[in-house]
C-alpha cells in the first residue's frame, strides 16, 4: 500500500475478490458459492518463471501481494470486531436456589381470561 494512499484504485478488484470469497458466519456460504456455486481461487504458491512477460510478473506479484494485504486486515477487522463485542459483554448474574429476585413479565405472553 502507498502511504499516500493513492493505489486505492488498484486495489479494488482483489478487494472485491477476497470479500466474495470470505465465509459469511450468518449463512456459512460466500458470495461466490451462492452466485456462481464454487469459490474460485488464487494460488499463493503461483511464483512467476523468470522468462515470463515482465506485465504477468508484476500482476501476479501484486496480485499475491494485494490478497495478502486485505486478508490480513478483514482477519484485523474480525479480531477488532470481536474486541468491541466482548467490551460490551458481561457475566450473566448468579442466582442460588432460594434468592429473591424481580421477574419483569413486559414481554411476557400470557393466556387470556
């Protein structure tokens, strides 16, 4: 990533790329298997031959290095994600056979008559 941020055009497709091949935690599907029915994907073991054309070195150089990049921060963006949920979370009370305790009954349905 250029610190000045100016390479954000090309990013976009890997971007795009990752997100759809990421596995939802609501459906336990990605994006691409509910369109298309199988996840396509990049080898990280694809390494260019040293007589291929200078423009497939670089685009499956950065390519690699891209989909390394936004892996790494949607894995940052779920640890942080679960941080700021487990900040809000709080050990549900104890209660001991015999405590007296208020029972709120406002979403409580009870039969008629």
């Amino acid at each position: 990533m250029c610190p000045d941020q100016q390479d954000w055009a090309e990013k976009i497709p890997m971007v795009e790329f990752v997100l759809n091949s990421a596995i939802s935690t609501s459906s336990g599907f990605t994006p691409f298997e509910l369109s298309y029915g199988y996840v396509p994907s990049i080898n990280p073991g694809i390494i260019p031959e040293s007589s291929a054309v200078p423009s497939v070195k670089y685009f499956v150089t950065h390519t690699l290095r891209n989909l390394s990049h936004v892996h790494n921060a949607i894995i940052e963006s779920r640890v942080q994600q679960t941080h700021n949920a487990n900040c809000h979370h709080h050990e549900d009370d104890t209660f001991m056979a015999g405590d007296q305790v208020y029972v709120s009954t406002a979403d409580l349905s009870l039969p008629k008559g």
